[in-house]
C-alpha cells in the first residue's frame, strides 16, 4: 500500500507549511486539494459565473486543468472565498474525486492537504494529522501572509472570513471538515513552525514504525 500522509484541518491552521515540509522531507509529491477548489472558484469567476450555481462550478471542476493550480490568483483571499463556496456543491466534489484519489495511489506515498483526505479521498491512508489553531491565530498568520503577498487586507475582515469559512466547511452534516476517528490531532497555535513540523513529522514516524517503513 502506498504510504499516504493525510493532512486535513481549517483554514490556515498551518497545514500547508507542514505537508510542503513532510514532502520535502520524505521526497514524496504533494498535492494541496485546496488549489483545486480555488481553481474552480476562479474560473467560475472568469467566466462570470454565480459561484452558488452548482451546474457552472460542476462543469468548470470537470474541465479543470492542472496547469490552472500554478496562476497566482489561486492564492489570493478572493479565491479562497470563491473555493469555499464552490466546495459546497457535491457535484464539484464528486468531478475532482478521481484525480485525488489517483494521486493518492502514487507510490512509495504522497502527501495530501484538505479538509476531506483523511475521511473520504483515502480513508486507508497509515499517517493521518489534523492541524488546527485558534481563529484569532489562524487570522494573524492569514494576514501576514496576504499582506507579504501584496494584498491590503484588515486584520478583522480577515478574522471575519475564518470564522464565515469554518462555518461553512464545517456547518452542514455532509461538511468535508471533519476529524477522522483515527486522525491525530495537532494544535499548532502555542506553537512556531519549526515545533508544529517536528510535532507532525513525530506523528508520521509513529504510523512508519507501525507500518514497519
Ligand atoms: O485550504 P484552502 O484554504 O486553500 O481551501 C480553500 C477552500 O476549499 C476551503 O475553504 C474549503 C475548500 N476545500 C474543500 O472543501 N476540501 C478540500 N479537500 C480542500 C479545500
């Protein structure tokens, strides 16, 4: 079985740092589920589509091409926000499902960030973290990161769309946000990047030894 590290948890909780650094570390490929529903929400917005139009995303999801997750504009907060209201739409689910989950039978492994990988694109997968920090850390670290970007962006506004992201990546019974049962949890908001990637790469070394790699 390939050796799949699972890395779920809220918006900026840390988690892409933490799997680029997994990857790196281990030589597998990354990919960040994240880009893919960005990718989507800016090209319904391209194409002056209504992001709650569950037809215009679904049909965008199924012409999405991989090239699309290099743009720049994936990055910024609009696409974020466009990406969360898109991923409610189970018919985007569904049309980016193949292609993660192919991923995941890459081997020897791969390293896979989102809300769903460890609950529903590989369930099976030996090593599964779920990163989470407190909003108001989550806030401070998103603004940094957007205002090093070049984005002008208020520290509240910011704090306001974690809170509006939670609710809906997590809100509904069928959420894509949630905590496998044999997930485990790392909660990174007393810590600096160095001590949450060595808490993780912990937790890895663990479901390797289990896995006897
Ligand atoms: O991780 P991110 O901020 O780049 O994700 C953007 C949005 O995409 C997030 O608010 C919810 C959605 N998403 C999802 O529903 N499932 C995933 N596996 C990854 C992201």
């Amino acid at each position: 079985m390939a050796f799949v590290i699972a890395v779920d948890g809220p918006a900026a909780s840390g988690k892409g740092t933490i799997a680029g650094r997994l990857a790196a570390l281990y030589g597998y490929p990354l990919l960040d589920t994240g880009l893919l529903y960005r990718a989507v929400g800016v090209g319904v917005l391209a194409s002056a589509g209504d992001l709650d139009d569950p037809i215009a995303a679904q049909a965008v999801a199924r012409a999405l091409d991989l090239s699309d997750l290099d743009r720049a504009e994936v990055r910024t907060r609009a696409a974020g926000e466009a990406a969360s209201r898109v991923a409610v739409h189970p018919g985007v689910r569904a049309a980016l499902f193949d292609l993660q989950r192919d991923f995941t039978k890459r081997q020897p492994g791969s390293v896979v960030d989102g809300r769903d990988i460890g609950t529903v694109i590989a369930p099976h997968a030996p090593a599964k973290l779920y990163v989470t920090a407190r909003p108001e850390v989550r806030a401070e670290r998103r603004w940094k990161q957007l205002v090093g970007q070049g984005e002008a962006v208020d520290f509240e506004d910011i704090l306001a769309d974690i809170h509006k992201r939670d609710a809906r990546d997590g809100g509904r019974k069928d959420a894509p946000m949630t905590q496998a049962p044999d997930a485990v949890l790392l909660d990174t908001s007393e810590m600096t990047i160095e001590q949450a990637f060595d808490a993780a790469r912990r937790i890895v070394e663990d479901a390797r030894a289990r896995h006897r790699l």
